[in-house]
C-alpha cells in the first residue's frame, strides 16, 4: 500500500544526542542526561519494562529517534495530580495509554471480581491502576497542566474509540475521548500516527490543525469541509436484505483513459491533434465519510447498536476505509480512516531500537510477571486476517500482516543470547498474534486494497490468500542455526485450518518446535457456537491432529495438542455445552483454568452478546435472535461443564441433565459424564448451588436469561474461520498442568497470546 513518508524521514527535532540508557523515570534520571524539560511524557499503567513487546517501551524509544526527549510516569498515584508533574511540563504533549492491557480486563474476571494480582507491575501486586485507567490519567494529567495537549491510544482507547458496550457497567458508553477529555485518541499500532503528531506539534501546529491524521478521533462540531457523507443505513439497510457487496470493489476502481481516433492516428496532414487526457477516477472511499447513528440512538436501540457496528467492522481496511462521525450530543467524534500498516523495513527499524531488554532498574529484584515470560520470546509479526468474532486483536492491528525480516528476527536472537541474564539457550515463543502467519497475506494487491471482509479464512481460505508456509518454515530454520541457541519453541496459538494448508510445516513443527504440548484452539465442537464465533469446524482439528501425531511419531516423540475452548459464548446453548463436555471426556482431556466468554469492547461477539442480534448478518428488525448466557447460574453451568472432573460442579451439572432429560448421563460408565450424588457431598458447594428445593420445577432453574423475554431463534450452522481472543482453559491430557499467560499489548505492539485472561 502507498505510504506518503515513513517513519525514519522526518528531520530529528534535535540533533547530537545519545539515546538514554533508560527512558527517565525522575528529575534525577533527567538531570544525568542533562535535561531541563521532557518534550513528551508518557504515562502508563504498567511498569516501565524497556522491551520491544511494552508497547510504551516501543513509543518511547520511537520518539526518541525522532529527537524527542521522553521520559516516563509508570503507574502513577492517581489519587492527584501531583504524581503527574514530576517530570515537569512537557513541551509538546502528554501521551496517555492504560498499559499493554485493557484496565477493566486486567482489574475484573469475566464474572466481574475484583483480581487480586497484575502480571504488569513488581511482584505481581494489584490494585497499581485505577478503573477505567485512560480516563483518570488524562483527567490527572489535564490537572497537573491544562494548557498541556493529551494525546491518548493503547489497547484501551482503541477499542472505545466509538460508542462502545461497556460490560463492567452493562450500558452503552460514549467515546473515550469524551470522557477523558483527551485532544486526540490514536487507534491501532501508534507509530506512524504519533510520530506525525509530534512532528506537526513540535513545527507550531496545534491539535485543531491536524484533523485528519490517518489512525486518530477527535471531537469535532461539524465534520471536515470538503468531505462527501453518506448515511450508514445506505451502506446496510436496517429494513431489508441486501446482497453481499462485491468485497473486491471491482466497480470502484477507475482506470485512466485516452480519447482520440480509433485507428490510433494523432497527426492529420502534420498538424498536431489536442489529446483529451481524462483524470483517474476517484475511488469512492476516498474523501468520504460515513455518519453512523447517533450515541444516543445506539445506547437505546439494539438494531441500530448492531447496524453501526457492522459498520465498523466494514471500515477497517486502510485501503479503502472511509472515516466515520457519530454525533455525540451537539457534537461529535470523528474517526479517520485507519493508519498505514508498516512495511517490513520500518518493522525492523522499530525493533532494531536500543532496547535495554530489562525493567527499569527503579523496581530492584522486583519480579515483572509479564516480563519474566516474554524475555526470552520474539514477535516476528502484527496483525491478524483470522477475524475470530470474539477476538480484538483484528480491531486493533488489523487483518494485513505486518511482517519483519529474518535478518532482523536472528539479530534479535543473538541479542537475547547475548545480554538477558541467566539465558539457558532456550528461545520461549517466536511468533505473533498468531504462530503461523509470518509473511502470509493476499496475492491480489487489488484485492487487498478493496476487501471488506470480516476474515480471509472464513467461511472457507479466500483464493487470493497465500498459504505458504515456506517463509516460517525457513525462519524456523535460520533461529535453529544460531550459535548459543538450543531450543526455539512456539508458543503462540497456531491456526492450525491454515497449517494443514501446508503439511510441511506441521512436520517442522512437529519434529524440532514443540516441548511436549502444543497450544490450539478450537474453541468450541458444536455448531451454533462455531458460527458465531466465526470458527472452523472440528474436523479441520481431527486432520492437523492426524498430522501432527503423525509427524511426531516420525520424530520419536510423544506430543499432545492442549485446545483452548470458551464457555458461554453468545449462540451457546446448554445442550452445545453438554455435548462439549462429551467430547471432552471422550477424549480423555480435563480443563485446568477455565474461564467464560468476556465480551471485550469492539468485538464482533460483544456486539452479538449485548444485542442479542446475529450482528455478522444484515441487521433488520426481523434479524435472528442469538442465545446468549448473561446471568451468573447459567454460565456458572457452562463452566463447570467445562471442568466435568470437578467435583465441585457435579451438584450443579446433575441438576440441569434432570432438567434437560439427560438423567442417563450421571452414572460410573464410561459414557456417562458425572457420578451420582454419594453421601460425602454437601447440600451446598463451591460454585454456590443447591439441590432444587422438593416440589421446584428443576426446568425453571437452568432456563436461559430468565431476565429477558426474548427468545432466541434457531442456530445457524457453522463453516470455517478464526483467531484467537478471551483467555479459556487449557486441556491437557489426564492431569497434566500447565500455567497460563497475561494477554494484551500496548501502544504498538502485538498482543503475542491473543487473549485476555
């Protein structure tokens, strides 16, 4: 795609200095370097880890090459502003991000309890950020100095970047930046907008002068002049079907032309004939806007809830984008189109920076969690083409895959190898998003610039996607290949509907990459689920099993896939969930963690959860109602089905098999799936149910959403797709065990596990 400038092109703001050793934390750490002043201070939810997979590390160090002064507040008192001028004013901006996780994610489980702990900060001690963490920086920070512009992003802005279901809150919420009352909010991979933004800054330009920064929102009255609308019903119309749009815009794309004699001739009796050269035609995305339905219309009506986020999600391709106004009161928030993705040059630029790979020394022998895990790990890409409709990684990377070099990868290597203490020559994860799309994407660049599609693998691998794995498989080769290095295992979830695409990669796999178990997700076996979430069947799981067993087998191992699954997504009913506990003990797997479906902001499966509206179709007012679990019984059930072996669920799952009819289900055989009530059980267990009461109608107990009168239609069938999204369970065969991981990222950076735990 074209690029106007890229990042390393702007003159340096200043010139002669040497990168910091750390990013300063305190006047002190300022005056070392000889500074009066800090240009731009970030302020962040996590602790300042100076690594390549923070996402403040990464801004950081970004404008520091650029000649900026940067210094850094890590988790400050939010309590007042005093913790927020410590550095002083900044010269240019503030830059305000939650941390590489969503605040609310990493505060609340899915059921709404306060965590205890925070993988994010020393010692994994909670409670070092505040709800709604972008909301009260900014705030704090326009306390501290109000003259000072606040430039927001972060996963957390990201995905509020609209108005936006807020589960923690059960509503409709507003825009962030109205709530922060940020100047301008970056969405997606922060780099090149936030380098254009400081640039501009620093050259005496204001906020008001830069309205149409590709990746930013911003708060307007009106939308840009000179901008053509058009009203999102013309787009998907809320009172019929409309045939699906041609995701190739083959009618879109003008071509120039010349006018003149159709035998070619320009020159009659030698005078020169006037050629008429007609302009390109513009391509209607272009200076063209969309206005969605209002804030206050989406947080009152469900339709149009569901209308304007199909609309999103339709305008996420920087290729052919349109920006976006929703009024908000008597103003409004305008969305440009999204940023450029970076070419595999700037990639390695951004991760060739000089990173000190450690904490800030600040934290003593404090343990970072969260930097402990990944120290040793590699993100060779961003993005993901897999759209998982209960994932958000898509909403805030992208579906283009950014990829870096392998020089770049193995110079990486050799610095772990080289300079993380107590290195053992065992690489933890080279991968991404996801493991297994390094270097795919689409083979028509037409294609890629016109698509709309929600994901390039679902329902079937577009014909336009290449599925070569012959770059990964190389790579895998060269990090192998490194002097000092033992072992490179994959951690990143592998997509395996992609990998059978190309066995030889399975073989690779198999052979040197796994230490025993290999990650996969599934997600779910029955039908209703998978089609919401937007999922492949399971018999593409049973074919990469058949290989990848097969090609352990030839590498004399014994391996085992460990598949993630999500309870209580929306289109789950309780019978779908019975037969996944089914398949479950059939197989021999019994869950560790396991956790409920978490309805993250933006999300295509969080938009379904609250509407209770098939919102990957047409939205009409007749549209198919999904079932959805919402309240704490049910999806306590769809839990402990998960975990069948848990005794502590046996109560509450023998309760709805009566309801459901399936009393032949309990037993000691083998196919059945708990035991009867022995004498040693309580009347009341840890998941906080009672045997139904003498006389209660057992039916009336595990009935869905007795809140709601609506009642879901019948499920669609599943096809092919996906991605990877809330942290579930791990299954492991028999009781092996194995720990979990934090998820999310920052500014910048890709989220390496894909899921909010």
């Amino acid at each position: 795609m074209q690029v106007e400038s890229t990042l390393f092109t702007y003159p340096k703001y200043r010139t002669g200095e040497k990168p910091a050793s750390f990013l300063p934390m305190s006047r002190k750490e300022m005056n070392k370097l000889g500074w009066d002043s800090c240009d731009v201070v970030l302020v962040t939810g996590d602790a300042y880890v100076d690594h390549p997979s923070f996402g403040m590390a990464v801004i950081g160090r970004m404008l520091e090459a650029q000649g900026f002064r940067v210094g850094i507040i890590a988790q400050p008192d939010w309590s007042n502003k005093q913790d927020f001028m410590r550095l002083g004013k900044p010269n240019l901006f503030y830059g305000v991000t939650a941390g590489n996780m969503d605040s609310m994610i990493n505060r609340y489980t899915a059921e709404r309890k306060l965590r205890h702990d925070d993988a994010y900060t020393p010692n994994n001690e909670g409670g070092k950020r505040p709800d709604r963490a972008v909301t009260v920086y900014t705030q704090r920070c326009k306390e501290a100095f109000n003259d000072v512009p606040v430039v927001i992003g972060g996963i957390e802005a990201s995905l509020r970047r609209l108005a936006h279901y807020d589960y923690w809150s059960d509503k409709v919420r507003r825009s962030v930046i109205f709530d922060a009352k940020a100047d301008i909010l970056i969405y997606g991979n922060a780099e090149r907008p936030l380098v254009d933004i400081a640039h501009r800054l620093a050259q005496g330009e204001t906020i008001a002068d830069m309205q149409d920064v590709r990746g930013s929102a911003v708060i307007r009255k009106e939308v840009l002049p000179e901008w053509r609308g058009v009203d999102s019903r013309k787009i998907d119309q809320l009172h019929k079907i409309d045939p699906i749009p041609n995701p190739y815009g083959a009618d879109d794309v003008g071509c120039s032309n010349l006018s003149g004699p159709t035998d070619n001739k320009i020159f009659d009796n030698d005078a020169p004939q006037a050629i008429s050269v007609q302009p390109p035609k513009p391509k209607p995305w272009e200076q063209t806007y969309v206005l969605l339905p209002a804030y206050e219309k989406v947080s009152n009506d469900r339709y149009l809830y569901a209308h304007a986020s199909r609309i999103l999600h339709q305008e996420t391709n920087p290729g052919c984008a349109r920006a976006l106004y929703q009024p908000h009161g008597d103003r409004g928030v305008w969305l440009n189109p999204p940023a450029w993705p970076l070419n595999t040059d700037e990639m390695d630029a951004v991760f060739d920076l000089p990173y000190q790979r450690l904490p800030h020394p600040s934290y003593g022998k404090a343990k970072i969690p969260a930097y402990d895990m990944i120290k040793t790990s590699i993100n060779i890409m961003r993005g993901c083409f897999g759209g998982c409709a209960f994932c958000s990684i898509t909403e805030h990377e992208g579906r283009i895959i950014q990829s870096r070099s392998k020089e770049s990868i193995v110079k990486e290597l050799e610095a772990i190898r080289d300079t993380v203490p107590g290195f053992t020559g065992v690489i933890s994860d080279l991968g991404g998003p996801s493991a297994n799309m390094y270097r795919l994407g689409c083979t028509s660049e037409k294609a890629e610039q016109t698509c709309r599609r929600l994901s390039c693998i679902y329902p079937t691998i577009c014909g336009h996607l290449n599925t070569d794995h012959e770059h990964t498989i190389d790579l895998y080769r060269a990090a192998r290949d490194v002097p000092g290095i033992k072992k490179v295992l994959i951690a990143s979830g592998v997509r395996y509907d992609l990998a059978i695409e190309d066995p030889r990669y399975i073989r690779e796999l198999a052979k040197y990459h796994v230490g025993g178990y290999l990650k996969i997700a599934p997600e779910h076996t029955e039908e209703g689920p998978l089609s919401k979430m937007l999922k492949p069947g399971m018999g593409t799981y049973h074919k990469f099993k058949e290989l990848f067993d097969k090609f352990s087998a030839e590498a004399g191992k014994k391996q085992y896939l460990i598949p993630y699954f999500i309870s209580a997504h929306p289109g789950t009913s309780n019978e779908d969930m019975v037969n996944l506990a089914l398949w479950l003990k059939s197989e021999n797997f019994k869950l560790d963690q396991v956790q409920n479906f978490y309805p993250s902001p933006m999300a295509n499966a969080t938009a379904i959860y609250y509407t209770e509206l098939n919102t990957l179709k047409n939205v009409k007012r007749d549209s198919e109602e999904v079932e959805v679990i919402k309240k704490g019984r049910q999806r306590r059930l769809h839990k402990a089905l998960l975990r069948y072996h848990d005794p502590a669920g046996w109560p509450l799952i023998r309760e709805a098999l009566v309801a459901m009819g399936k009393k032949y289900l309990i037993g000691t055989g083998a196919n059945h799936l708990v035991p009867p009530e022995s004498r040693n059980e309580g009347k009341t267990n840890s998941w906080g149910t009672k045997p139904a009461a003498k006389g209660q109608q057992a039916s009336t107990r595990f009935s869905d959403n007795q809140h709601d009168s609506r009642k879901p239609k019948a499920k669609n069938k599943a096809a092919e797709g996906g991605h990877a999204g809330p942290a579930k369970g791990k299954a492991k065969p028999a009781t092996a065990s194995k720990g979990g991981k934090p998820a999310g990222k920052g500014w910048a950076t890709p989220s390496k596990y894909g899921r909010n735990k």
